[in-house]
C-alpha cells in the first residue's frame, strides 16, 4: 500500500504541471492543488509518529489525525475559493459588458390598395 501511495506523486505532480500550463487556470485554486503536497508531507511524518510512539496507525490516533486532516481541508477551502472567485470575476465582467442592441426592424412599406391603383 506505501509504494502504491508514493507512485500516486508522480500523475499529481503531473496534473499540477499541467493545470499551471492551462489557460484561465485559477491562481487561488491552483495554490490550492499545491496546498495538497503539504497535506500529504505532513500526513506522512504524522502516520510515522503514530506508528513508533503509539504503536498503530494515523487513522487510529485522534489528534495527529485531526491536525493532519486540518491541511486537506485547508487546501479543499483555498481549491473551492479560487474557483469561487473566478466565477464572480466572470459574471462581474459579463454584468458590466453592454447588452447588443437589436437593430430597429425596417419599416415594411404599406402595400398598394385599389384606391391607390385607381388613376
């Protein structure tokens, strides 16, 4: 389970890579995604520290676990702010553009009656 856990690094860091690549990316979100490494660099010395001074696993000593987990959510908040922030700058921006403007119809000419046949 720990190797498929180190080699899951490898595509996030590639997913990181590419969402710093891609056009319109959020900065704030994207802090956010970073954010996750911590979690993960603190989780690991927190799951050794229960394992060698509790003799059990992270998931099993409350208080490692809860500081732990206080990183991921940290960094859910900082993802979901970000994407929270770019919608409001995009509906901003659309509220401020003008509304396109209907041209006037062209007024349709009235058509000729008999009265207007009769010479």
């Amino acid at each position: 389970m720990n190797t498929l856990f180190a080699l899951s690094l490898f595509p996030y860091l590639a997913f990181l890579w590419w969402l710093g690549k891609a056009p319109g990316m959020p900065q704030l979100a994207l802090r956010g995604f970073y954010l996750l490494l911590r979690f993960v660099a603190v989780s690991i010395p927190a799951g050794l520290y229960a394992l060698n001074h509790y003799g059990t696993s992270l998931a099993n000593v409350d208080w490692l676990h809860g500081g732990a987990e206080a990183f991921l959510t940290l960094s859910n908040i900082v993802v979901v702010l970000g994407f929270k922030r770019a919608l409001d700058q995009a509906e901003q921006s659309r509220a401020a553009e003008p509304l396109p403007t209907a041209e006037p119809l062209p007024t349709a000419e009235p058509s000729p009656t008999a009265e207007d046949n009769a010479f």
